[in-house]
C-alpha cells in the first residue's frame, strides 16, 4: 500500500456535508452531552425572549399614544426590563457552559491528535516540516472547537429569535410579513456561494501561517548557525515574502467576502422601506393600528439587525468547518507500521538477526537498498561503512521499524520483526544517534527515559559506565539539574554520554550506534568511545561509522555502496584486498589522519 504522508493543504480541499462535521465531533461532544444540550437550551429562550419587547409595544403603543388613556398599562415597562435582565442572565450561563464544553472538546480532540502524531511513523516526519505539524495537530484543533461550539450557540439563540420575530411580525400583519421575509430570503441567498469563494483562499493561507511557524521555529534552532553565516538578512527577506503573501491572501478574502455585509445592509433597507411604504397605507386603511405598525417595526428591525451581520458570522463558520474537514484528514490518517493481529511478543535475540533479499524506497520505484543480505550471530558486532548516502542509516532503521522493507524480511532468532508487537521489539533496542535529542528537564528525567522505574543504584551504574559521574557529581544539583531546551547547557560529548546512559539504563539486548561519535572531537571522542565500549558487552550491536579507526574490532564490517552490498569481512581481511573498498576508505583516511 502506498502511504502518503503529505498534510499540505490541498488546492481543492474536499467537501463535506453539513450533518458530517457535527457526526465526526460527535465522539468528542457525547461525554458532556448533558451540558451542551443544557447550554443549546439556554439559547432558546435567549432568542425567543427577543420578542417580547416588540410584542409588548402594540398594547403600549394603541393605548397610550393613540387612545391616550390615562390608565397606562405601568407593569409593560417593568416587564420588558425584567426579561431583559432574565435574558441577560441566561445568557451569561449559556456562554460559560459553551466555554466549558468547547474547552473540554477542545483537550480532548487534542489528545486525539497528538496520540495520531506519536503514532506516524518516521516517513510522516520526513514528509512534513514543524509549522505544518502544530498547524495541523494544535491551531486547527483549536478554530474546528471554538466554531463548532459558538456556532451551535449562535445559530440556535439566532433562529428561535427569528421564529419568535417572524411570529410577531404574522400577528400584527400577514401582509407586511410576506414583505419581510421575501426580503430576507433575497439576502440570505448570497451566502451559499461563500464556501466556493474561499476555500482556495483558505488552503493558501494555512499552508502560509504553517511557513511563519517554521521559520520562528528555524531561527531558533539555527540561531548560531544564522549569526556565523550572517544570514540574518537572508531570513529576514524571507519571513518578509511569506507576510507578503499572507497579507495579499487576507485582502483577497476580504475581496470575496467584504462585500456581503453592506449588501445586506442594502436589502435590510430595501425592505424597512417597503413595510414603512406598505404599512403607511394601511394604517390610512385602518387594516391595522399604529401600535401594531410600531411593533411590526420594532421585530422587523430586530430580526434584520443580525442579518446584516451575518455574511461575517457565515465566513467564519465555513473556516471552523474547513478546519473540522483538516482535522478529520488529520484523524483518518493511518500509519503502516502497524501490528498485525495476532503480533507475538519480542522472541529475545539469543541466535542471530537476518535480512533476507530486503529491498527499500522512500520513493516508489526509486530503490534506496538492493537485495541485502546479512546474517548476523546474537553477540557479536557489526559495522556499516561506505559512501554518503549508501544506504547504512537506512539499513538500520528497518530494525527497530522506523521504515518497513519494500521486499524481502529482517527476522530476530528467525521471527519476521512484522509479526512482533512494535513496542515489544522497540522495548529491546536501543539507538544513539549522531545528534541525540535530549528533552528539555533534568539529568535525572533524561537517563530514565530509557527505564521509567530505575533504581538510584542503576541510574549510578549507568552514569559510571558512561562516564558521566565525575561530572554529575561537581554540578550543585547533581542529577536535578536543569540542562537546557534540547541539552543546551551540555557539551557535545556530554550530550553522547548523555545518550549512552540513557541507553546503558534501558539495557536492551541490541544495540544501534549510528555515528555517535562522529561530531565529536578527538578528546570527547575519547571517552565517549570507552562508554560506548562499555555498552556494546555482551550485546549485539550494529555500528554505523565514520571514523574507521572506531570499529577495527568488529566481529563484522559490511562496505556499502549505492544501497548494495559490496564488501564483507573483518578489518584485516578487508585490508587484505587488494584495490578493494574498504581498503581505499581505510587508506584515504589514514593518509588524511598523518597529514
């Protein structure tokens, strides 16, 4: 199956029905039903309360401006501002339990996403920068949440409202009533083609807003790099194209959408007019009184207020559903590294590691490894060497299956790792990369990430073997310090030992080493090489080496060269062939070394 894992919005997002973005919410609205129908509630008689007011002019307005009878009805304003206060107060109860159910969606349509994004596998990483990802997974979250609940309010307070209006309006004149409404349907027309207008609009800016988090995200984590290079003009040209951008999609919406709020406000006009010109005749008539003229308008006006308003209320709907449709995108996404049904647990690794005739891609029809085969005894080392770009990062990622193979198997003591439960398997690897990533927190929280129970005996036993105590043991707080927003406050060598003690604590039966020390200088390198000598005791280890010096004593070296496998062999019988791979590497290098 080929997965893609691309999340930049599309040209043409797809449509969904009106029902499905509230069918897709539902599993995130049912656990506080209760409260959001209680908060819907509130809002009928928040917009049925709207009528009171101009219901209550008629009577009011035939008796006392009309008749003027001395006998006026004293308790109508009093009740006009005793359901002002009620509705007041239910609208207050109808907002905060609207932001108490949105915000609780909200966490939990969070999880949801955030669970999806640790779920992905590493070609979803490899497919997507940063700003892609938090707009994806937290701002959509957000604009899909706050809409929906804010909609649901909206809408129903807005149409009890207009129910209870239009019946005042039929009660004081059946004619006038067919005026208004005919008007109204005339200006609600327009908003059916808000959608198509700018959903363009929308794709464009998102994958835009995505682009700004990026580059803060880039200029922080690249601050040397910027600084050593002067690139600051550079970036800032850059992030100045991407507001440039931004800005010229905001106009065009405001192109598209601005319009439909005066156009509104025009038809509103266009029908006050009408009933004014209609109801003045038939008052003269005597079809109706003054007072229910005066309340006729009154609803009229009250009905039409928040319809001149709705062309902006309507944009953003559409946006909170076009974010529902992304997140929905985002939920149904699914993974292929996944466990099979009846995955078996890790087999442990007492004989030997396989890869069989194993070919890979990232690309489809494009082969990154060529038929590889490796049979690799429990306990014993083997080191990957070749060319940029040859395949050995690659080849080691299939172990603890970052990347599935595209043919062929790697089996643990004969069991193909796609049978074995991929946390199972991953429990009994461990890997230090070249450029370790170390999470922001103390020593303590980052060496028992690799075995949350550790024992302080076993955390010291690790920081020994990795030769970390002597420097742990002079900082003030000891384990409890704080190093930094990715290890900020360490050395690089201090990061690498960081790493093997996180794995030494894991104690896993393999281990990966993908170029641990290659960043490092010859003193860090030192030492980090007697730890990582440490690690790799009585345990089967894969090493992927750039220094070539590093790995003389490996059970195995494999040469790699355009994902093929070209060379294998200890280090002596590899110098052993004459014009061979390994012995040009080992050659050049060591030339290079007396320079």
């Amino acid at each position: 199956m080929d997965f893609n894992y691309h999340l930049a919005p599309a040209n043409d997002p797809k449509q969904m029905k009106f029902s499905d973005h509230y069918k897709r919410m539902w599993p995130y609205v049912q656990p506080y039903l209760f409260r959001a129908i209680f908060a819907v509630l509130l809002c009928i008689p928040i917009g049925a309360l709207d009528a009171v007011i101009a219901l209550a002019l008629k009577p009011y307005m035939d008796i006392v401006l009309v008749d003027k009878s001395a006998r006026s009805p004293a308790y109508i304003p009093l009740l006009i501002v005793g359901f002002t206060i009620v509705q007041g107060i239910l609208n207050y109860a109808a907002t905060y339990m609207n932001a108490w159910v949105g915000s609780k969606i909200t966490m939990d349509l969070k999880r949801s996403l955030y669970k999806k994004l640790l779920a992905l596998p590493a070609a979803f990483f490899d497919a997507n920068n940063s700003g892609i990802v938090i707009q994806r997974f937290a701002t959509d979250a957000d604009t899909a949440c706050s809409g929906l609940l804010e909609n649901v309010r909206l809408f129903t307070s807005r149409i009890f409202s207009s129910l209870s209006l239009i019946g005042v309006l039929i009660y004081n004149s059946w004619q006038l009533s067919i005026i208004a409404i005919l008007v109204l349907s005339l200006a609600l027309l327009p908003l059916a083609q808000v959608r198509r207008m700018i959903k363009n609009i929308v794709a464009q800016t998102v994958k835009e807003g995505a682009a700004v988090i990026s580059q803060y995200n880039e200029s922080y984590s690249g601050s040397k790099t910027i600084s050593a290079y002067n690139l600051q003009q550079r970036m800032f040209a850059k992030f100045d194209g991407t507001l440039r951008k931004i800005f010229r999609l905001g106009i065009k919406m405001v192109q598209r959408t601005a319009w439909m709020t005066p156009m509104m406000h025009i038809m509103v006009s266009v029908g006050v007019a009408a009933v004014i010109g209609y109801g003045s005749y038939l008052i003269v008539n005597g079809s109706i009184t003054s007072g229910a003229f005066v309340s006729f308008i009154t609803a009229l006006i009250m009905l039409y207020t928040p319809i001149k308003n709705l062309g902006k209320n309507y944009n953003a709907v559409q946006l909170s559903f076009m974010a529902i449709e992304r997140v929905c995108d985002v939920l149904d996404m699914e993974s292929d590294i996944v466990n099979k049904a009846n995955a078996a647990a890790f087999p442990g690794c007492q004989k030997s590691i396989r890869f069989e005739n194993v070919d890979f891609e990232y690309i489809p029809g494009t082969k990154v490894l060529k038929n590889i085969n490796l049979d690799i005894p429990s306990g014993t080392t083997t080191a990957f060497v070749g060319n940029s770009g040859g395949g050995k990062t690659t080849i080691i990622n299939l172990l603890p299956r970052f990347y599935d193979v595209a043919s062929g198997k790697v089996s643990i003591d004969g069991k193909d790792i796609r049978d074995i439960d991929v946390h199972s398997l991953r429990e009994n690897i461990a890997v230090v990369f070249q450029d370790n990533f170390l999470f922001s927190g103390t020593i303590r929280e980052n060496i028992l990430l690799g075995k949350e129970n550790a024992t302080e005996e076993e955390i010291n036993e690790a920081l020994k073997m990795a030769y970390l105590d002597d420097f742990v043991a002079g900082l003030e707080n000891g384990l409890d310090t704080d190093i930094g927003e990715r290890g900020t406050l360490l050395s690089g060598g201090q990061k690498q030992r960081m790493a093997i003690a996180r794995a030494f604590i894991k104690n896993a039966p393999i281990v990966i080493l993908d170029e641990a020390t290659s960043a490092l200088d010859n003193k860090a390198e030192a030492i980090v090489q007697k730890a990582i000598e440490n690690l790799m005791n009585d345990r089967t280890v894969f090493v992927i080496a750039h220094r070539l010096s590093t790995i003389q004593n490996a059970d195995k070296i494999v040469v790699l060269n355009n994902g093929e496998i070209v060379e294998t062999g200890t280090h002596n019988e590899l110098l052993s062939i004459e014009n061979g791979v390994y012995n040009s590497l080992y050659n050049a290098q060591f030339k290079q070394k007396n320079a």
